[in-house]
C-alpha cells in the first residue's frame, strides 16, 4: 500500500466519503487510488473556490467534513475566501493539499510556495506528512481535528513522494471530542436575567435547530424574554410550525434600533453583537451603552445542554412555546418584479423540506418575515463575507442531501465569483434551482458608499460599482455550462419558471431583472 492508498482507506474509515477536487500533476496517486478504491464520491470542480465552498454547504447539511484535493499553494490560495466562509460558519473541512516531492522542493520549481503558510490564517489545524508511513495517522488526526466542534478546517498537505512510496498503513476510526460543556457557573446569572422584554436571549450556530429553537421558544413563553439569532447564521431550520426567530439586521443603524431596549443579553451558541464594517462617526457595539452581555455558552459548547439546563431552571420545560410561525402564503403577485414582491413570490415557491442557500446580500434584506410561514426548510447563510458562496455551498448541500429541493438565491456580482459551479451541477445532475438577482451592480456597495460618508459620489465611483458595460448575460453563461436557463422580468413568469425548475429534478437558473 502507498500513501495515497492508505489516505483513501483512512478517510473512508473515518466516515469522510465525499472529495470535492481540483487535482493536478502533484495529486495524480491520490486521483490513481481513487480509480480502485471503492467508497468516495469525487466531484470535480473547476476551480478551487467552488471546491472548498461546496465543502462548507456539505459539512452545515450532515454534520461531519468532505475532503477538498487541492493542487500546491496555488490551488490552496485560490480556494480560500470559501475557506474563509466555511471557518466563521464552523464548518468542518479535510483539506488535502498536494506538495512537491520532498527531493523537489529545495530546486525552488516554479510552483514551489509556502503552503503553510499559506494555510494557517484559514485553518485550525495544519500538517505536513512526513513519510508513506505516517499519512494514515495523519488523516485520521486531521479528520478529528475537522470534527471538534462545532466544526473546524484541517489542512493535510502530502507531498507527492509519501503519496507514491510504499508503507503506507490505514487507519481505523479515530476517536471525537465531544462537545465542550457549557459555563454552569453562569446559568443562575442568566436565569435571573432573563425577566421580561428588556432581556434578549441571542442565538447562533448549534442552537438554530429545529428542537433547540422550540427550547427557546419555551424559555421566551415562561420569561417574556425576546430571542434574535445572529445576522448570519451557518443553518437555520424555519418555516411554519417552527418557532421563528428574527435576525440581527445587518444596516447598523435599523440594527442599533432593534438592540436598544435591551439592557440584559445572554449569548447562546452566538457573539456579542458587532457591526459588519466600520462607519464614521458610528458605534461598532450594537448593544446599548451598559447593557450586561452574559455568555452561557460558546460556538464550540454543547448548546443543546445549555438550553435544556435554561429551560429546567426557568420552569419552562412544559411551557408552550412562543412565536410559532403560522402557515401563510402571500397573495400572488402580478407585474413587474421588485423587492417585496420578489419575497412573496419565493415565500410562495419554497417546497417542503427544502434547502435555501442565501447569498442575495441587498435584494434579500426583506426575505426572511416574508417567509416565514412558508413550507418548513432549512437556511444557509454567507457566515464569513466574502462573497461567492452562494453557488458552491449549493452543490454541497445538495451532494449532502440529494432528497431535497435546494434554492439558491444569489446576486449577479456574487455568483460571477464562482460562475464555475453551474458545470458541477450539470455534472452531477444535482436538484438545484438557482435564482441570480440581475440588477447589473454591486448594489451593496452602492449603499455602503453612502454609509462611509460619500454622500455625492461622481460618475468614476459609480463606474466602478456597476455591471452593465457590458451586460452579463446569465441565460446564455448557464446554458454554456450544461444548465437550462431562463430570463424574467414579471412576477407571472417568475412563478412559472420557478415552478417548472423546482419540479424537473435537475439544475436550473432563472436570470431575475431587477
């Protein structure tokens, strides 16, 4: 057995089934082993930004990693703002990175880099192999590392000499940290904060589940409390039936509106709440001035304990629980599409059990009230900002999960970023109907402009925020790449068309002028 072999045998026996991959020269044994080793499902992607994004939307939809086959330093930086992403959302990721043979490196080729380096500012946890003999530990530690919670990026990188040498040895399942416990020392102090409107019970990460949120829920019933989660969150089970919970918005000024009558938070699972960027002359604290921010427990904590042991102390346990979304379905709309229409159209669309991957920035602001009386599903988040997620992270949840519809909702500016992705559908033949908001600019930035305190901004400044010289044209990018596409401008052909790409059971885009 080589080292690329036992790599394969060793991440199968630790459950990890799944590599979304961008090989080159360096990953060819590991490519080689995959040809007869039975087990792991490799999607190709072509380019690594689609690789590791699709990694973060696997691990948020089943709970442990995919493997990425990255090519050198290069490969790794190209696929990092998604790893970027996939860190802040706490995802976990096996990132396998090719090297130069050890005997190679020192003749300083031409794709010879620090892949370290590179790694570190991205990972929890970064090895290189030093020998065939050590790469089956190595990946058993790498996926346990992967999997401390709620979820961390591992980067392996296999210099392609311990991939082609004998010795190899697999190895069997590793064994997982569980969860860390919660701080019990701080759970009196949040049972006597929790009284009343002036207290806000704020959540994030693991507490966003379906049975943490009715948890919640009997804890906000039993103590008038109020429950936001964080503004981005990695998963979010919703819809009707479910109890609903706001976001913290993202403008800083509606944001700071929202957060001022609280004078008691407790942080469950979620940070103290900050602004996105720096703005003059205005606070980066949401919270009002003295407000007492208690955490009981932490992103990596158990957050299901936390919430039980809160509910249990409050005597809420039995509690019905408050903010039960009711089942409702807007009115249709009819003529051109704008934004409220725009959330009453996808409130309308989403089928049961579905998976909706969030990237529309601006044009989504007013999505999440006007959905949540829709079907129950499930909501992913851009956790980490930089953007083009969207796409990737929509062929990861849909590998992870090929029973169920998954909409993707994504600006033209964001999907341009990873435009690669739609080839990946199509070859894979995955359920996903993509919605790109055609509004032909970066729209954010348009109002960030004005937030930093450009208040006149001149025809240069706005040149450099639009889309539209020349247009992009989605339909014709999309059909390309193997994906049936459509354009609309009316609310009568957007149902259409969502109705029929929902219902085909492949990948679909509608391009929605804006």
């Amino acid at each position: 057995m080589n080292g690329a072999e036992s790599l394969v045998h060793t991440l199968l026996a630790n459950g990890v089934d799944v590599c979304f991959t961008n090989p080159g020269t360096s990953e060819m044994h590991f490519v080689a082993a995959l040809d007869h080793i039975p087990g792991m499902r490799s999607v190709l992607a072509l380019q690594e930004g689609v690789a590791t994004g699709a990694a973060d939307g696997y691990y948020r939809m089943v709970g442990k990693p995919a493997s990425t086959l990255l090519h050198l330093g290069p490969g790794l930086a190209n696929g990092l703002s998604n790893l970027h992403n996939a860190k802040k959302a706490g995802s976990g990721v096996v990132n396998i990175v090719g090297e130069h043979a050890s005997t190679h490196i020192e003749l300083d080729a031409p794709l010879t880099s620090d892949i370290e380096g590179i790694a570190r500012p991205v990972s929890h946890w970064v090895r290189s192999s030093a020998s065939s003999e050590t790469v089956g530990t190595d990946a058993a530690e790498a996926v346990q590392a992967a999997m401390i919670a709620p979820g961390q990026i591992a980067t392996l990188i296999l210099p392609s000499d311990t991939a082609w040498n004998s010795g190899g040895v697999a190895q069997d399942a590793i064994e997982l940290f569980a969860p860390a416990p919660f701080d019990q020392s701080q759970l009196a102090q949040a049972v006597d904060a929790l009284d009343g409107p002036e207290t806000l019970l704020l959540l994030g990460g693991g507490a966003l589940t379906e049975s943490n949120l009715e948890t919640a829920g009997r804890i906000a019933a039993k103590t008038g409390c109020k429950i936001l989660s964080e503004w981005s969150n990695a998963r979010l089970e919703r819809g009707a039936g479910r109890v609903f919970v706001g976001r913290v918005p993202y403008p800083i000024d509606i944001a700071l509106e929202v957060l001022k009558p609280f004078k008691r938070i407790v942080l469950v699972g979620a940070r103290a709440p900050i602004g996105f960027f720096a703005y003059p002359g205005k606070p980066a604290i949401l919270t009002r001035d003295g407000a007492e921010i208690l955490t009981l427990a932490g992103a990596g904590a158990d957050l299901s304990a936390a919430l039980a042991a809160l509910a249990d102390a409050t005597d809420a346990t039995t509690t019905p629980p408050a903010h039960v979304a009711e089942p409702f379905t807007p009115e249709r709309p009819e003529g051109p599409i704008n934004l409220d229409n725009l959330a009453a159209m996808i409130a309308r669309a989403i089928p049961e059990n579905a998976i909706v991957v969030d990237e529309s920035v601006t044009t989504g602001r007013a999505f999440s009230p006007a959905t949540k009386g829709a079907a129950k599903h499930t909501w992913l988040n851009n956790c980490g900002g930089s953007i083009g997620y969207g796409l990737p992270a929509a062929i990861g949840a849909a590998v992870a999960c090929p029973d169920r519809k998954v909409l993707c909702l994504t600006g033209d500016g964001s999907a341009m970023y990873t435009v690669q992705s739609l080839w990946t559908m199509a070859r894979e033949n995955l359920d996903v109907t993509v919605l790109i908001f055609a509004n032909r600019s970066y729209q954010i930035l348009r109002g960030e402009l004005t937030n930093v305190g450009v208040g006149n901004p001149g025809p240069r400044a706005i040149d450099m925020l639009s889309l539209d010289r020349p247009a992009l044209d989605w339909v014709q990018m999309s059909c390309s790449m193997g994906v049936d596409a459509v354009r609309v401008t009316e609310c009568d052909g957007l149902e259409n068309a969502l109705a029929d790409g929902l219902a085909s059971g492949g990948p679909n885009l509608i391009e929605v002028m804006l």
